[in-house]
C-alpha cells in the first residue's frame, strides 16, 4: 500500500532558527511529492511538490524540501523560521497505481515558532 | 484570480438527513476533488472529477457522491447522514486531471452532525 508517514506531531523552533518538518514516503515507481500548509479555519494551500529533477525543490514562502530516493524522504525546510510559519504541515503523494490527480496524505505536523 | 469558493461554511444537520455541499473552482481549472478532514482519520480522498465525469473515487460508503456539471462547480452529497460525518469537507481543484497537477483548496465546509 502506499503512504505517507509524518513521525513528528508537533515541532518546535525558536524564531530565525532553521527548520525541519519530516516526512516519508512508501510508493511502487517514481514519486510524486507534495508539500501543503493550513493555517487554522482555512483551507489547505500548496507550498511545493517533487516530480523529477534536481533533489532540493524550492516553493512558496522561502521553504524548500529535499528528496532523498535512497531514504523515500521528502523532508520540508526552511533556513530562518518566522512566527507566521505556525501552523499544520501536510506531506502527500499522487499513487501512481490511481487515476488522476488523488492525494494521499500524511497525517499532518504542527510547528510552533515562538519568538 | 478568484480562489476556489465552498458554500456553505458551516452546516448543521440531524442524523438521517441528507447534505449537499457546493464548490466553485479557480477559473480555468477543470478538475475538482473533494476530501474529508477529521481528527481521527485526518485528509482522506473522497472523489475526483473531471469534465464531468468521475475520475475516481476514495474508500467511502455510496452514501457520498457528486457530481461536476458543465462549468466545472462540482457539488457532493451526502445522504442519510451518521454522526461520524462530522468533519471539515474539502473541495480542491487543479488545472487538469493528473498525478503532476497541484491542488488549490478552498476553504472548506464545517459539517455538525447532531
């Protein structure tokens, strides 16, 4: 079956400290990799995603996440964390083996940044 | 460009009723995919659909179902409503159907089922 572990529930950063937000992948064939981020009462919004190419994949709001084929790891990062980055982080992956555009999500990681 | 728009926002409905929940797409955007959040279970796939048909389906009971009509609104429903459909119902659509396509979510539906 394919999946998407987030081992961490919550991760805690200091202001302007660098951050990592975990996240691993089980699927058959290449992956497709994505990273979203929802802020409380909202909606999810797409920060970025692997489809082939270089490992480190920049997105939105200065986070880049790096893949790692050996490791099936798909960890978010960002150099300098602001408190505005507090929220629930969501990894997921397009099985292959359905039709169309289906996420499967890993089951979400709260980061904290105090200041 | 206008986001992707979900109405209503928040619901109350009694077990045994049915639900239909509404969403607009982003303009240009073809596809529309509908999850349920929860605490438990978090974001699980309920439906895709594409230029009106249904692209494919999650691991959900037949009671939920939808439907995309020609300018790409999609709308879910739910029938004979159990407590444990309480949840935050997503819409997300992208440009075109398939596993490259990033999604945009709208804000979602709160569902309370009583």
């Amino acid at each position: 079956a394919q999946s998407v572990a987030q081992p961490e529930d919550q991760v805690n950063v200091a202001e302007g400290n660098p951050l990592t937000v975990k996240c691993t992948y089980s699927v058959s064939g290449n992956p497709y990799l994505f990273w979203y981020v929802q802020y409380p009462n909202r909606g999810l919004q797409f920060l970025l995603k692997y489809i082939t190419g270089d490992n480190l994949v920049k997105g939105s709001y200065g986070f880049e996440a790096e893949f790692n084929k050996s490791q099936t790891s798909f960890h978010l990062k960002k150099p300098s964390a602001l408190v505005s980055d507090s929220a629930l982080y969501f990894c997921a992956v397009s099985p292959l083996n359905q039709a169309g555009t289906a996420l499967i999500f890993g089951k979400g990681t709260t980061l904290s940044v105090s200041s | 460009k206008a986001g992707v728009t979900q109405t209503p926002r928040y619901l109350i409905k009694t077990r045994g009723q049915q639900v239909t929940l509404s969403c607009s797409p982003i303009s240009g955007h073809r596809s529309v995919s509908w999850y349920q959040q929860t605490p438990g279970q978090g974001l699980q796939f309920l439906f895709e659909y594409f230029s009106e048909t249904q692209r494919n389906k999650g691991n959900f009971p037949g009671r939920f179902s939808g439907r995309q009509f020609s300018n790409s609104r999609s709308e879910m429903n739910v029938s004979t409503l159990e407590l444990g459909d309480s949840a935050l119902y997503l819409c997300a659509s992208s440009f075109s159907s398939g596993h490259s396509y990033e999604q945009y979510f709208g804000p979602g539906t709160r569902l309370t089922v009583t």
